[in-house]
C-alpha cells in the first residue's frame, strides 16, 4: 500500500512542482508513464503497479493506480480536490475521462 501512496502522490507532486501540464491521457502497466505535455517527466512504476491518468487541458487531472498483486484497492486523485480516493475490489486502476473529482464518482474517500 506504501508503493502505492509512494508511485501515485510522486508522480501527481512532480508534475505539479514542475510546472508541467499532463497530456490528454495515458495508462501503463509496470513500465514508465509519461507526464506533461510540452515538459515531460517519466515515472517508473513498481512492478505490478498499473496507472492512468487523464487531463482535459491546462491543470485539471485525474490520476490512479493499482497494484495487481496487492490489496484489491485502486487510489486515485484529482486536480479540483484535495481527497485520496480508494475503490475496493478493482481490478484496474480505473477509467479516466473527466480530468477531475467527478472520474472518482462512487469512489470513498481518506
């Protein structure tokens, strides 16, 4: 759950420390996902760590994980809240097409 909190926050902080806009979106699985646009940032994911993340434009994102051999919980969060969002028993990190809070709907909260 650690590698899960780690991967996720690392890579929503990074690319807000750097100024750096998300493309309109991007999944991966175990491998690297890229962040930004114009400035990118790769992020290498554990093994096992699947992540999605999905922006309309400018600073609005989503972003989740899921680790397909740990605890059956995806994590997510979005650029419009300051929440950590979990889902129990996915099985994916979730699809994201808002680009804000509204991806994690029915999701609870931290």
């Amino acid at each position: 759950m650690k590698t899960l909190f780690t991967v996720l926050l690392s890579a929503v902080i990074i690319t807000i420390m750097s100024g750096t806009s998300f493309a309109a979106g991007q999944s991966s699985s175990g491998g690297k996902i890229t962040l930004g646009g114009t400035d990118t940032v790769d992020v290498t994911l554990s093994a096992n760590v699947e992540a999605n993340y999905y922006s309309n434009g400018g600073d609005k994102y989503s972003a989740s994980t899921y680790n397909s051999k740990g605890t059956g919980r995806a994590y997510g969060v979005a650029s419009n809240s300051s929440s950590l969002y979990y889902n129990d028993g996915q099985t994916a990190p979730g699809t994201l097409n808002k680009g804000d809070s509204q991806d994690f709907s029915g999701w609870k909260t931290f």
